[in-house]
C-alpha cells in the first residue's frame, strides 16, 4: 500500500506540473494537495485531492484522484470538477437604485402593435447624419449607427466593426482591422477603412475646424491635429497625440462623444444637408422616419452582421412633460420612458419594471470664468487676453492679479473667489434636494466626478450642509449682508436633461444667504457657443465633463474638457492647468494603485479650490412595461445613457 500510495502522488504530482505548465501565463495559480486515508471493513481508501485555483480569474478547477485497495487490487479513479469562483473587483461600481414595493400591480396592456417598441424621447430629439455636428451620438445609442467598440455587461470593450486591433508598443498609434462585408443602409455599399477615416477626421476638431461635435476636447487630446488614415480597404491607422487609456470604451466605444461611423459614399453623393437629415450607418436598425424634436421611427436590419434585432420597429416619440410621459406609461401608448425619480416607486407598484444600463448622472455646478491658463498647455502658445476677468466676478479668481477687485488685507484674489465658492457649496442642502426631489433616490454629490458610493471616496472631501458657515466664509471674503444682499450672480439652468428642478431648488437656498442670483432658463444649445469660445462667466448647471458615477475611480475622467488641451472642443467654462496635469499622470502610470493615488490627489486639488462643485448624483433608469417586454439586457453604459442598443431588446 505505501508503494501504491507513493506512485499515485507521483502521478498526481505530474499532472498538478502539467495544469500549472498549462496555465503559466493565466492569473496566479494555487495547487493544493490534500491526503486523506480511511478504513472502511478492512479496506484502505486513500484519497489524494489536488485543487487547482484560478485565483484572479473566473474558474475554479478541481482535480481529485481517488487511490483504493480492495484485496489486493488498486483502483485510481480521476475526477475533475470545475465550479465558478468568487468574482474579482468589478472596476465599474454598481449605484443604488429605487427598491421594489412590496405590493406590485398589474401593468396595463400596451397598445404598440405586434413586434413594435414605442419610447417615450425627452425634450431634446435631434440627431444628425454628419460627423462632426453636435448631435450625432443619439444615433449611435439607438444602433443606427456604429463605432468601433462597444462594451460587454462588465465594461470591457469588444468589436462592434472592428474585427481586431493591435496598440503600438509605444503608445504612438492604434491599427484596427474591420470586419468584412459590413453594410451600410440604403445600398450604399461595404464599411470599409475609408469611411472610418472620414468619419473620425470629419468629427475631430483638431483636424476639422468646423466640428462642433460632443466631446471635441476629448478627440482632440486623443487624436490631435493628425490625420487617420485608411491603410487599406479594412485597416485604418489612428494617430495618438495624448494616450488616454479608455479610448477603447469612453472615446471609441459605445459612449457616443456625438461621433459615429456614417457612410462618405452617401455624403460625396448627396451633400451635407441631404446626410444630415439623412443619416446612413450599419446598425441593426435603419431610420424609417425622423422629424426633428418629433419622432424617430426605426426599421431592423435583417441578416445584421453583429445583431438581428428580436423587434422589427422601434419607434421614439418626444415626450418633453414628465407627467404626459407618465399618463403615456400608464395607458399603455408608450412601452418605455423614463419618469421622475420621486414618481418611480409609485409607477412601480402599478406593475412597472426598472431598467437600466448601470448609468448615473453626475449634476454639477461650474463657475464658469475660471480660465485660470495663459498659455497652451500642449503647444505653450499664448492664449491672449483672458477677458473674463476685465470685470470682477466674485467666483471667478485671477492667479495674475492677486490684488484685483480688492480683497481683504492679506488675502489674494484666488483666495477669495475660493472662499466664495466653497461657502456657495456649503448653502447647498443635497440631502432635501434628494429627498424632495429624488424620493432619496438620488444622493449627494459633493466634488465634481467623485462619487461617495465608490470605496476610494473619503468623506474629509464632503462639504456639508451649513448655512451659517457659508454666510461667515462670505463675510470673510469681504461680501458682508447690505439690505439682505451680498452680491449679484447669473445662473444658466439648463432645461431638458434633469438639472431644471435642482438648478431652481439650488437658487433659492442660495438666496437665502443673500445671494442675488439671476436665473436664466433656456436650453443648451444657447450656452454652448460660449462655453466652446471659452467667454462664459455664468455659473451653469450640468451633467457634462466628468463623465459617470459608475466610472472606474482610476479613469482621468477630466483634463480635457477642463483645461486648454481640449481648446477647439467643448469645455465646461474652466481651464485649468492642474488638471491636464492629472490627466498625463494617471494617462502614463501603469499600477492600478498608483492611479487611485494620483485620483485622489486630484479630488484633494478641487475639493480645496471648488471651480466645480457637485450638487447630487442619481441613477439613469427607465420603467418598461413588462406585458409587453421580456428582457433589455443593455451593455453597460459607460455614459449617461439609461436606455440604448435597442437590438437587445426581448419582447413578451
């Protein structure tokens, strides 16, 4: 029996060197022998178990080699079993999202017909077939359009026209190779590498000008004033100028950032105005019939390369009041919307399910004329004159001038604009506003991109309600009470994209300490021409820059729309050069440790300085009426998107 027992823990011994030769260059391995000897009436049953663990990985493989002795004979029984493991970290955090009530109804009928998805569409329903034009991201997230990735449910990037990809070993460029036979609607031929090319040099206002695309800042620092070229017919060579290491995801991918893959053939054919109205991709659906701020009515593709859609129409209807969204819900004219936070819990008991593609929304508050950069941070080019501080605003400092405007003996400019705007976020009461407004749904927000529900969050950076601190930090910064008013403030609350009611719940509590703040109500686009040409001074509110609660910690989730770096793109009214500095550290630094680090440090930066404030963040979720759908099982958004990619979309 010895002998026996020795030969079987050589042959297990053999095998346990292979399994590890095997997986050498998968995560860690962990070999664990255990011997076990039983008597069982008079027979000896020697029992050798090797477990090998994928410890970082999904899978856990058990080999157990069973050795018996039965008069005399030896039987070695070999079982292998394999289980799941313990996930590791997700990197994406998960965000609370509104419970289910106990009692749940019955949802009404839908009156869409057989086949068909009708969606309720907010204020904003514009999109444009032309890269490059501000709106051609809700094209994308409807899958009319494509890119080059999207993500899978754990936020990694995978193919959407790409087949595969190789990034230069220096960081210098990206070489992705696209699926063949990939077609665009309306007959106008195979995606090749020329579309791509024009498509990406079309929308990057380093290299057009004319781009007033979403995210310009983010192309280019990406992307620069370089040109992406079409190597062959299904290879396209795209320059890096500033590596950003989500560009598989956040600025290739599904996120949008307005710029999509759309079909030059179709533009050299029609012109500009016809493809702007137009709009010619290769997703799984096709644009049947678009009105402006109207209706969008969709069509699947059949035989898609990627996806065949379950439905064959998907139609979006802009629906601009909560409550007609709501009335839509409830008798069934509409499938799926979304509706108030603070109505959720009610709908849902009507029979109404949540989904959702893991998004929340960051609202945030800059204070806008905070250009703090005299020259470029890319090229040093001088900036010239910064005339948003000819004038002295009390939230805007001048690092220039440490006596402009007058401030109190001993204190600079910079300082007291910083006084000025913490007090400003210490009036904010976001825990009201999330219950009056959000039915606790939503949840504080304090520094602009950092949420507290992630574990690196750390709760030093909370500037919490207190009324009477914000009055005596104004009174420090030389803005004392005269007839109940310390000074005026503008205030641009944007309209349609959920920071009306905190924007108007914020100007009150800011009144209250005696801030004359002006509100002006409109929507975006009468803003935006300021913030590209970088003359706003209004403080805004927003859900733009620094993307998405649910983002890695260790993203550089800001230096672009933030600094000078992205001049030519979209900025959220600030430019500061710190930031950008963040952003090529945790760009260049490889430990995912050494990132949360360099992230902190970031949060510790603006939550001293306060350009950007954050007011609350909440979840983007939507209600659907389960008679009608099964399952919208979305990737996950990266972004802010509650709903998209339609083509996931499993009916009843």
């Amino acid at each position: 029996m010895h002998v026996s027992r020795i030969v079987a823990l050589l042959m297990v011994s053999a095998m346990a060197a292979a399994m590890l030769a095997a997986c050498s260059s998968d995560p860690e391995v962990v070999i664990q022998t255990v011997v076990v000897e039983k008597e069982v009436q008079g027979e000896t049953v020697v029992e050798t178990v090797v477990v090998e663990k994928e410890v970082k990985g999904d899978t856990v493989v058990e080999t157990v080699v069973v050795e018996k002795e039965v008069k005399g004979d030896t039987v070695i029984q070999t079982v292998v079993v394999e289980a799941t493991a313990e996930p590791e970290e997700e990197t994406f955090f998960g965000l609370p999202l509104p419970v289910v009530p106990d009692d749940v109804g019955v949802a009404p009928q839908p009156d869409s017909a057989d086949g068909s998805v009708v969606v309720r569409g907010q204020l904003e329903l514009r999109g444009s077939g032309v890269p490059g034009d501000s709106s051609g991201g809700m094209f994308t997230g409807q899958s009319v359009t494509e890119k080059l990735f999207m993500t899978d449910a754990g936020g990694n990037a995978v193919g959407q026209v790409a087949e595969s990809w190789e990034l230069a070993s220096d960081l210098s460029k990206l070489t992705v190779t696209l699926k063949q036979g990939v077609q665009f609607h309306g007959g106008f031929g195979e995606l090749t590498a020329a579309d791509v090319a024009w498509s990406l040099n079309m929308g990057n206002p380093g290299f057009n000008p004319e781009s007033a695309t979403d995210g310009g800042s983010n192309w280019i620092s990406f992307i620069g004033n370089q040109e992406v070229l079409a190597v062959d017919t299904y290879t396209v060579e795209i320059p890096i100028a500033t590596f950003d290491p989500r560009w598989s995801t956040f600025i290739l991918g599904q996120s949008g950032l307005g710029l999509s893959i759309t079909s030059k053939a179709a533009y050299d054919q029609n012109g500009e105005s016809w493809v702007r109205d137009n709009v010619i991709g290769t997703g799984p659906f096709s644009v049947a019939n678009y009105s402006r701020d109207d209706i969008l009515e969709l069509d699947a593709v059949q035989n898609h390369h990627r996806k065949t859609p379950s439905i064959s129409n998907y139609t979006v209807r802009a629906i601009p009041d909560d409550a007609v969204a709501e009335a839509a819900l409830k008798t069934g004219a509409v499938d799926v919307s979304q509706v108030a936070l603070r109505n959720m819990t009610a709908l849902q008991a009507a029979g109404f399910q949540v989904i959702g593609a893991g998004a929340g929304s960051f609202h945030s508050i800059s204070f806008s004329g905070n250009y703090w950069e005299r020259t470029h941070y890319i090229t040093g080019d001088d900036l010239g004159a910064n005339f948003t501080v000819r004038h002295s605003l009390p939230w805007v400092g001048d690092p220039e001038r440490p006596d402009f405007g007058n401030p109190p003996e001993g204190m600079t400019n910079m300082e007291r604009a910083r006084l000025v705007r913490t007090a400003l976020s210490h009036a904010i009461d976001r825990e009201l506003i999330s219950d009056v407004l959000f039915a606790g749904a939503a949840w504080p927000n304090y520094v602009y991109g950092a949420d507290i529900n992630n574990p690196n969050w750390q709760e030093k950076w909370a500037t919490k309600y207190d009324p009477d601190l914000a009055g005596e930090l104004l009174d420090q910064a030389g803005y004392p009470l005269v007839d109940g008013k310390r000074f005026e403030m503008p205030f641009f609350i944007r309209i349609g994209r959920g920071d009306e009611e905190i924007g108007t719940a914020v100007v009150g509590m800011w009144r209250e300490i005696g801030i004359d703040v002006q509100d002006w109500k409109a929507q975006y686009q009468t803003y935006r021409p300021n913030l590209i040409g970088r003359t706003a001074t209004a403080p805004w509110i927003h859900s733009a820059g620094a993307e998405s609660p649910q983002a890695p910690w260790d993203w550089p989730v800001m230096g672009n729309s933030e600094c000078s770096r992205g001049r030519g793109g979209f900025n959220i009214a600030i430019e500061i050069r710190e930031l950008c500095e963040f952003f090529d550290q945790m760009s260049a630094e490889g430990d995912v440790a050494a990132r949360n680090e360099l992230r902190n440090a970031n949060v510790e930066f603006l939550s001293h300085w306060m350009p950007v404030i954050g007011t609350v963040a909440a979840p983007q979720v939507a209600l659907m009426n389960p008679n009608k759908i099964a399952s919208w099982d979305m990737p996950l958004s990266v972004r802010e998107a509650a709903t998209h990619h339609p083509e996931f979309i499993v009916l009843k």
